[in-house]
C-alpha cells in the first residue's frame, strides 16, 4: 500500500473506532454472514453510518434496496425508519435472505422490512405493477452489469425529492480510466454518465477508501 492509502485506511478506522463503536446487532450479522460463506462485500461500518445518516436527514419513511445480501446495510437503513417506516429488499440468493432474515430479528426490525426473493429486475417491475406507494430512498448495490437499468426502474418508483443512493460507483478508480473495463465496469461508467446528464437528477460520486478506492452516488429527484 502507498503512504497515502495507509494514511487513509488510518483515518478510515479512526472514524469507525469514533462514531460506529461495535453494537451486537451489527457485528452478529457480520460474524453469521461470514459463518453462512456469503460474498465479503458488505458495507463498510463507515458507509453504513452514512446510509443511515442519509435516511434519517432525507426523513425517509419508504426505502427500497436493490440487494439485500447478509442484510449488513440494511440493518443500518432500517434503524433510520420511525416506526412506521418500511424498507422493501430485493435479494436473488434466497440463501442470502435467510440469513438476512436472522438478522433482522436479532436486531427488531423484522417488522419494518419485507425481503423479496428474485432477480431484481423483475421485483423492480412487479413492484411498478403492483403501483407501490413512490420511495423516499432507492439504494442500489446489487448486479453491477444491472446498475443502468436498476436507475430507469428506480425513477419509476421514487417522486420529486427522493433520494437515490448507489453503492460500488467507482470501482477500484477504473471508472476514471478512458479505456475500456470490463462489462460491470462499463455500465457503471454508463449508470454514472446517466446520473450527471438525466434532466430528472442532481447528483454526486463520493469516493469512499477501505480495502480498496470505491464509492458512492448520490443523486436526488428534481
Ligand atoms: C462486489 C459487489 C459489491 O456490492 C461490493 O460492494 C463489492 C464487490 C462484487 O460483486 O465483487
Ligand atoms: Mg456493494
């Protein structure tokens, strides 16, 4: 690692030693997933403190998640909602969302979110089918090659004020880089063109430093 990538993942640890110290609820999950063997690609505690953060200053009461995986990030969304709040996750692996489910009894939110098993492209349009309410909140962080189309399905389903989140939108600096990526690379160049030029948006990356450089888009509905 160069000294500036170790300076960071200091500080980086710094602020989760500071403002996410350890609560059971999160680190079980954690530890279940990793016992389950799913994916290592959670959120950091950092990332999720920002999630939450974001939900509770955007005063969302509807959330929608686009992968759900071992339910880490959707943990922090949901401690955001009141308590009439609900967090809709859609989530391919149906093994993915037991554990999840685990999860989210443990921590007593199980009555706030409603996991839905299923490629997400087709819970994305059932859920425009079936005219649910508009969502305040829309985080994105599930078939990186989907991310283009997850954004069109996304804007079906939020209103004027909402906020759109996505995870994974820098990928290791390759986005910047002029020649091409890879498939997952290539459409999330494409879902980031789509956020800065769709007239309906205003939007931002935040690059965000852990194990490897990534980050977040922002984006809110005009
Ligand atoms: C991958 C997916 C993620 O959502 C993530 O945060 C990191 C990596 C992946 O599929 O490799
Ligand atoms: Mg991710």
């Amino acid at each position: 690692m160069s000294g500036i990538a170790e300076r960071w993942a200091a500080v980086d640890g710094y602020i989760e030693a500071l403002f996410t110290p350890p609560e059971a609820a999160f680190t079980k999950a954690l530890e279940d997933s990793a016992a389950a063997s799913l994916p290592d690609i959670h959120i950091s505690p950092n990332e999720g403190k920002l999630l939450y953060l974001l939900a509770k200053l955007s005063g969302a009461k509807r959330i929608l998640e686009i992968g759900l995986l071992g339910g880490y990030s959707a943990l922090w969304l949901s401690q955001a909602l009141p308590s009439d709040g609900q967090l809709i996750t859609l989530e391919i692996e149906l093994k993915h969302a037991e554990v999840a489910r685990k999860n989210f009894v443990r921590a007593g939110v199980s009555d706030k979110v409603e996991i839905r098993v299923g490629p997400a492209l087709q819970g994305l349009e059932r859920l425009v089918q079936e005219h649910a309410a508009p969502f305040d909140l829309v985080f994105i962080d599930a078939d990186k090659c989907a991310y283009p189309a997850y954004l069109d399905w996304a804007l079906k389903l939020t209103h004027s004020g909402s906020l759109i989140l996505a995870d994974n939108v820098v990928r290791d600096g390759t986005v910047a880089q002029a020649e091409k990526g890879d498939e997952a690379v290539e459409a999330i160049k494409l879902f980031n063109r789509k956020l800065a030029e769709d007239p309906r948006l205003e939007a931002t990356l935040l690059p965000l430093l852990r194990d490897s450089l990534d980050g977040l888009a922002l984006a809110r509905v005009k």
